[in-house]
C-alpha cells in the first residue's frame, strides 16, 4: 500500500486484521513517520490556540490490527513491474533506490498541494512549516486567498476568528464559490455566511504571482493584502505513477480505475481516495468505503478468485465550516438539504473530527 493518509491507513488496517501472515505480507510504505489529519489543518496553521499539532499529527503506532504488517517510511520514486511475470508482479522503487516487492499493489498517495498545506515529510520541518504559516497570518496587514474552494472558504473563517480586524479576499475562477458539484443555491448561501464576517471576494479572476507586491490578479485588478495565499485544490500525487505507463492516467494525472478499483491496464494493481478518476468530490469521508471495497476485492484475489464488488458511488456531503461557531452544509440525499451554523459546528467546527480521525488509525 503506497500512501498513508486517510484512505490508505483505512485499506491497511483492513487488510492487517483479515490477511493471514502465513499467504502473505502486507507493508505500508508512507512518506511521513505520522498521519496528518488535513480536515483540520486549516485552523493548525493559522493559530497556536488549542496546540492542534499534538493532535493533528496522528502516530502510525496502532494502525496495524495484530502488528500485522510493516510500516515502512519513504517516498515511492517509481513503479517497476516485470513484464515478463504473468502476474504483473514487481517492486516499487523508493527516492533512496531501495525496492520492495509487491504481487498486489494499493496506490492510495493523496494529493499534493502549495502554500500552508505544503506539508514537509519531517516531523520537525512540518512543526517549523506550521509555526512559518502563523507568523505569516499574525504579522500580515492583508490577506488575499487565491482559490475560493473548501480549502480557501475554511481559512477566510479562521482568520477571522483569530484576527477579526484583518481584511480577508477570496479571489476565485468561478462567478460563484466552491464549484458546480454544489447547486447555486447552496454556494450563493455559503458567500452570504462569510460575508456576514467582513470577508471580500473577487470573482471570475486568477492570482498568478504569489510574491509580487503590490498584488494584482491575471486581469490587472489590484488586490488590497500583503499576504497572498495559495488556497486552491490539491493535485493527484500521481508523478510517479506514470512509470507504468502513458495510458495509466487521464489528462488531469487522476488515474483511471474500473469499478472494482483495479486499474484498467493492470488487475493486480488499485487505487483509491483521491487519486481515482471517480467522478465525484475529492474528501476524506469516501475514503472508508473505497477501502472496504477495494479490501474485499484484495482478499478475493489473493485466494485465487475474482474481484467482484463494485464501486457506485456515494452522496455528496460538504461542510464548510466558518471558523469555530459558523458554517454551511449541504447533503445531495433527497431533495438536496443544507444545514447552518448548529450543524457545521457540532459535526465539524468544534472540534474538526480529529477525535474520529484518531480513532480510525487504532
């Protein structure tokens, strides 16, 4: 299994209570000596309050059920597999040269993103990386999001809630915030929710430059901050899966996976999380039931039999929390049903799920 995030460590644990050690072995290979819960990342790195890092950073010391298994830090470089095995066997090739084998390979390694949330792998680096972010956040006069998704909706609301006298703009691509996997009238609610905090927008615009000041967008509108923050989408941390070939991954580096999670050019590898081609939002919630699936499936192969549980998908449910107290939620079940502030707090904004993320790594 490459990639010990949420959906990784989900598949992991899995399979460490129901394969037996005498068939095969199962080893984790993870970038991070730890598990960074990313829902709650945001507030992590925009104020000291509550110390989140001692909790944020979740220990892979109980994932495995039984020790069964091997957790194995490193940073997967490229995928060799022997052309000549009928099985499709082969190895992984770590950034240090070194190779593990695999007979069934799980790629599970998230996505990759730029500014606060551009973790390092070391745990040092990263509590240096959290303390550079708040610093920024507290010392700016300004602050100018570029991107106005989940990721730069949820930092407007924490700024505010440590810093209520800065100014705070959202610039984003679209007409509207988040994108059109939501209904109108849901991200018309959300804008109105951060407004009522002071936050600006601009919308149908770009920031291109991250360090010039002062700050103007692709259009040349001028932009009143002196802290520009990149808060658009991850990308797949899909670069090194290409070395199984150019038909693994589609135009936007997702890789394409049948139903079953096998990729379509190679049965004995899956993917899961984020990674997938699934036409449906990117969020750690999926990730249990991709594992379950896909764990099934593993099982099945590895006595000798055919992957047969398929994957259909699941409804959309988004919170977007507004700082602390507020927020907006919205589930696509029925009619399609938003929820506010009572909701968006008590399920997120409290206390950002970390209790139940821990929970899910042992």
């Amino acid at each position: 299994v490459v990639g010990g995030g949420a959906a990784g460590a989900a598949i992991t644990r899995i399979l460490s209570a129901k394969i037996n050690p005498d068939i095969a072995s199962l080893t984790l290979v993870t970038a991070r000596p730890f598990a960074l819960h990313l829902p709650a990342a945001i507030r992590m790195t925009t104020t000291s309050e509550g110390k989140l890092e001692d909790d944020v950073l979740i220990p892979y010391d109980n994932l495995l059920v039984n020790n069964n298994g091997t957790i194995k830090i490193g940073r997967v470089a490229s995928i060799d597999r022997n052309k000549e095995s009928r099985s499709g066997r082969g190895s992984v090739v770590l950034s240090t040269n070194e190779r593990i084998r695999y007979d069934i390979l799980v790629l599970v390694p998230g996505s990759e993103w730029e500014g606060p949330l551009a973790f390092p792998d070391d745990r040092a680096a990263v509590l240096a990386h959290i303390k550079s972010w708040r610093r920024k956040f507290k010392n700016a006069r300004g602050i100018i999001l570029a991107g106005g998704g989940a990721v730069g909706c949820e930092y407007a609301g924490e700024i505010k809630d440590a810093f209520p006298r800065k100014k705070v703009t959202i610039v984003h691509s679209d007409s509207q915030l988040l994108n059109t996997a939501y209904p109108n009238k849901y991200r018309r609610r959300v804008e109105k929710d951060l407004a009522s905090r002071g936050i600006n927008f601009l919308f149908n615009d770009y920031v291109d430059n991250f360090r010039s000041l002062p700050a103007v967008t692709r259009f040349r509108r001028p932009l009143e901050g002196d802290l520009v923050v990149p808060t658009f989408g991850g990308r797949p941390g899909t670069g090194f899966v290409r070395s199984l070939g150019s038909n693994v991954l589609n135009s936007r580096g997702q890789i394409k996976i049948k139903p079953t999670f096998q990729l379509e050019s190679h049965s004995n590898i899956y993917a899961i999380g984020d990674v997938t081609n699934l036409a449906e939002q990117k969020q750690a919630t999926k990730a249990p039931k991709h594992a379950q699936i896909a764990a099934a499936n593993i099982l099945s192969q590895l006595c000798g039999g055919v992957p047969k549980k398929t994957y259909s998908g699941q409804p959309e449910l988004i919170i977007i929390t507004n700082g602390k107290k507020q927020g907006v939620s919205f589930m696509s079940m029925l009619w399609g049903i938003t929820l506010g502030n009572w909701f968006s707090s008590s399920m997120k904004g409290k206390e950002l799920m970390v209790s139940m993320a821990r929970k899910s790594y042992g």
